[in-house]
C-alpha cells in the first residue's frame, strides 16, 4: 500500500511538472528586437508584420492539439482554439491575412535558428542555444 502512494505520488508531481511548464517566445540568435507580450500578440494575429527595427518578422506556431499551444494562444493572443481558428477563417476568406505556418517543436526551433526574421514558441525545456529567448511564461 505505501509503495502504491508513493509511485501515485511521484506520477502525479511528474504529472504536474509538465503541466506547469514554462513557455518560451524564441527568436533567431542574430535578432536584436525586443517585444512585449502585446507585441508578439499582435504579431501573431497578424496585426504587425515587423520588428522594432522595420525588418520582417516571420511567426510560426505550434501545431494544434499541443498543450504548449493552447498555453500561447490562450495567454499572449487571449483566444482559445475555436476563436482562434474563426478570427483566421474571416482573415482568410476577406484576404486579409494567412495564419503562422503551423509546425512541430522542433521544427519551430529549427526555423527560428535558420532565419533571423522567424518568431515562434516551445516548451522552455526545449529551448536550446540555437535560438534566443526573448522571454518566458
């Protein structure tokens, strides 16, 4: 029975560990731009299309059903899926706008170290020095 609790426990805070994760914005090691959480927002609604310095910025997201996901939209952009993928239908469809390319974790990782106009996100956990941490939550 004690051992039961125990091995209970111990999944339970591993469990918890990654349920509480941080959540990195990453960007190519080369960019020197700082953004606030509003302006990564608005980069990744599509509402900005540059840095600070007037350089292209390039987001790409996590794909859907990742947790690390729902964790960005749900904090940076204040949308959960359903609205997420409705404000990129209207986008769309008015010829307004095309969503971040969606990719897996290491991919986004790969991209943003590849090209210094690409922005993305990752479990902090991931994060290697290929990239920069513009900061976490």
């Amino acid at each position: 029975m004690k051992k039961t609790i125990t091995i209970l426990m111990l999944t339970t805070g591993l469990f918890a560990a990654n349920v509480f994760a941080d959540t990195a914005v990453i960007v190519n090691k080369s960019n020197t731009n700082s953004l606030t959480q509003k302006e990564v927002s608005k980069i990744f609604l599509g509402k900005k299309k540059s840095y600070g310095d007037g350089s292209q910025v390039l987001p790409v997201a996590l794909e859907e059903g990742n947790s690390v996901r729902a964790s960005f939209n749900s904090t940076i952009t204040k949308k959960n899926e359903s609205q997420l993928k409705a404000y990129w239908s209207k986008l769309v469809f008015t010829g307004k706008g095309t969503p971040p390319k969606q990719v897996s974790e290491a991919d986004v990782i790969k991209l943003v170290a590849e090209n210094p106009a690409t922005i993305g996100y990752v479990d902090s956990s991931k994060v290697d020095d290929s990239v920069k941490v513009l900061f976490t939550f």
